[in-house]
C-alpha cells in the first residue's frame, strides 16, 4: 500500500472512529453503517477473500458431479430428483445458452453415474469427495470469522452428510409449497382484485431474492464452526443475495456481448466463462459472511481484524475481566459463560479474547468444558499474581526464550525487581479476594 493511500485510510478511520456522535440516534446509526461498508470494502481489498473464492472454484469443479449425484440419488428415492434441476439451470442462466448446455451435459454425467452399482467402496469415495468440498467451504468461512480449529471428524461426517441428504429434500420442499400457493384458487381470485394484485407480483418477483436470502442465511449460521447469531447472518444474506441476484444480470449481458473471446478462446470460452461466474458466486457468498462477521463483532471493523494489536498492560487487565467474570459466575453458582458471552462483556472481538483464554488455559488458570469455562482450581488458590504472571510471560516457550538473550546481571536484577514489586503489590491476594470485592 502507498503512502498516499495510508495517509487516506488513516483519515477515513478517523473520521468514522473519532468522530463518535453523541445523544443522536440517527447519526449514530449513520455512522456505525459507513462503518460497516468501509470495514468490508477493506476486508474485500485485502486480498483473502479473493484467494478462497479462487481455491473454493477448484474444488466446485471436482466435487459438483459427485455432490449433484448423492443429492439426486436421496430425491430419485422420493420420485422428486427431476425437482432439482431448475435450481442448477437457474445457478447456469447467466451463461446463456451454453449454460444451459454444460448443465444438460452435467446431468448427464449424473445419470451415468449409478450410485447404487457403485459399491461400498466406490460410493465412500464418493461421500469422501462430497464431504471434502463442504470441508474446504467452511475453513474459508472460519477464516472469515477468525476461527483456528475446525469440526472434528464425527461431527464433520454428521453435520455436513445430514445437510447434504435433507437440505436438497427441502429446497424442493420449499418449491413445491411456495409454487402450490401461488397457483392456489385463494390467490387466483385475489389476483383480480386490486391492490391484492399488484401486491401478489411484486411478491412473486421479490420470492427469488428471499429463496436465495433464506439459503445464504442458513449457510452462514450453520457452516461456520462458531455461533453465528440470526440477525447478522439475515443481513449479510441480505447483501449478498441482492449482490449474487443483480451480478447474474450484469454477467448474462457480459456474456452475451463477449464475442470476442469467443473469437479468441473457441470453445474453451464456456469454461472460461463458467470459472469466473463460480468465483464471482463464491466470493460474494463469502462477502456476505464477512459482512455478518463485522455486524456481530463491530469492534473488529476499527482493530481492522489484525491479531492482537495491543498492548501487554491490555492483555493483563482483560486477562483479570474475563477471570472476574468466569469466578463470579462460580461463585454463585450460575452456567459457565461461553466464548462469545464472555467477549461481549469484555467488549472485545471473540477472537482476541480466545488469545487470552488460550493462554489461561496453557498456563493451567482455566479450564473449558461443554458448556463453557471453568477455573482450573478453587478461586482462593488462584493468586491474581499468577494470572498477570501467565499472560506477560506467554510465548516465552517459543523460539526465543528469557534464558536465550543475552545474560546482563543489572537487567537480570532489575527485572526480579520488578516481579517482586508486582507481587508485594498484590500481597497474595486470590481471585476470591477480587470476587468477593464487587459482591
């Protein structure tokens, strides 16, 4: 990045961030919405959401035959698989024509495909690559939303193989009463009848904009291995499902004034062509994720997303909340406070607080169960002195250790100094101590 468009970032983020309007509602939404829109336009700009987009396109193109297969397997048993056609015919209509061949030729290749000849081997293959495709799509959905470890194997095998098998059953489900509806006798009659009319063909114009809202919705709460809560999922839906609706318009028109390359690339035009409304598809899907990533943690769009751009006296006092937070919930007696409570409190995105947890968890303050965190010991044998201890000296197992500098006996002294200062001042007071203060 220049200098010059440093200086402008610089100046943006201080005018939206230092320029916080008070007792004034609507400039305060105002504001927290230019947030938004800057916070994601750099998110976009930074380059990761492009790299995924590229890598999910790859994948796509190895794992539809065998992921439309299974799919039309479970809804050839229910005498519904011809259902499921129009959904890949409609994802192809902003290629034209050739669209609609390469998805005749896909189906073709779908019939040949005999899931029931395959065998158990053949057909563990076939669910390895199925659930490989759904792996690699929610790694880039936890890279947006700052989450390290994935699904284990089971819930892996589990969660995406139930979604694969009931998820087509109720799209066509979802069709099949929305279609019944609108040919209904009821509607019918309130079609002559003005307003009612007009109102049943916007409503019927808007109905595939809600479709494609609905399932991006539900993508983005259940892929993501982290709580994604409804409200910011509908709106990142909301974006992107306009964006991916409008952008197949803007695509069909491209497509049908590209000429040239085909004069240029032949037939490899529609290939050219296919891969880039794939990536353009994915990373507007993922656009949207990280646009629900920024309405649920609005503090990540000023820290920029960076890990852990503060201060050690930082991580020190929200080490000592997040411990004040957890013992009172146990001292009296109340759940566990999870991840994502436990950073709303602190006012911090839940990934840098996962940094602190982390490192109270290594250094044996902490303990996570099902529900939530515990302490690892009863709250009057945990010295606040070594809570403070286990954050300012984490990461010093790395490469560059205290005992690997350079040894200097007045620095050496100077910094025991300093412990025993911090640990006189805290004159071996426990996390009850702290408690108990603000009871």
């Amino acid at each position: 990045m220049s200098e010059s468009q440093t200086e402008l970032q610089k100046k943006v983020e201080s005018f939206l961030w230092g320029n916080r309007p008070d007792n004034n509602r609507l400039k305060l939404g105002a504001f927290k919405v230019l947030q938004l829109i800057y916070g994601s336009i750099v998110g976009l700009a930074d380059g990761r959401l492009s790299l995924r987009a590229m890598s999910l396109v790859y994948t796509t193109l190895l794992s539809i035959v065998p992921l439309l297969a299974l799919s039309f397997s479970v809804l050839k048993a229910m005498g519904a698989h011809n259902e499921i056609e129009p959904f890949l015919f409609q994802f192809l209509a902003p290629l034209g024509e050739q669209g609609a061949e390469i998805g005749h030729n896909i189906i073709q290749f779908i019939d040949n495909v005999k899931v029931g000849v395959l065998g158990s081997l053949g057909l563990g293959l076939l669910i390895y690559t199925v659930l490989s495709l759904v792996q690699k799509i929610e790694n880039a959905f936890n890279m947006i939303w700052q989450v390290e470890s994935s699904r284990s194997i089971g819930e892996r095998f589990s969660s995406y193989l139930s979604v694969i098998l009931i998820g087509p059953v109720i799209m066509v489900s979802a069709v099949g009463v929305s279609a019944t509806v609108l040919n209904s006798s009821v509607i019918s009659y309130f079609m002559t009848i003005e307003p009612f009319g007009s109102l049943i063909v916007f409503a019927t114009k808007l109905l595939p904009y809600l479709m494609v809202i609905g399932v991006f919705t539900f993508i983005y709460v259940f892929v993501p291995n982290t709580r994604v809560n409804l409200k910011p999922a509908l709106i990142g839906a909301a974006v992107s499902g306009v964006l991916w609706q409008k952008s197949g318009v803007l695509f069909a028109t491209f497509v049908v004034n590209s000429s040239k390359y085909t004069a240029i690339y032949s037939s490899f035009a529609i290939v050219i062509m296919l891969l880039i409304w794939l990536y353009i598809s994915w990373l507007i899907l993922l656009f949207g994720s990280n646009v629900a990533f920024y309405v649920q943690n609005p503090s990540s769009l000023k820290l920029n997303r960076s890990r852990f751009g503060v201060s050690s006296r930082v991580k020190e006092h929200l080490a000592l909340l997040i411990m004040v937070l957890i013992g009172r919930r146990h001292y009296e007696g109340a759940m566990s406070p999870t991840l994502h409570e436990l950073a709303k409190e602190v006012q911090v995105p839940d990934m840098d607080a996962q940094e602190i947890i982390d490192q109270l968890i290594m250094g044996q303050i902490l303990v996570k169960t099902t529900v939530g965190y515990l302490p690892a010991k009863s709250l009057d044998r945990l010295l606040l002195f070594d809570i403070i201890k286990v954050v300012r000296s984490s990461g010093e197992e790395g490469f560059i250790t205290l005992n690997s500098l350079r040894s200097d006996a007045a620095c050496s002294s100077l910094i025991n100094n300093i412990e025993h200062a911090v640990d006189s001042a805290l004159n071996n007071k426990s996390l009850h101590d702290l408690v108990s203060s603000h009871k």
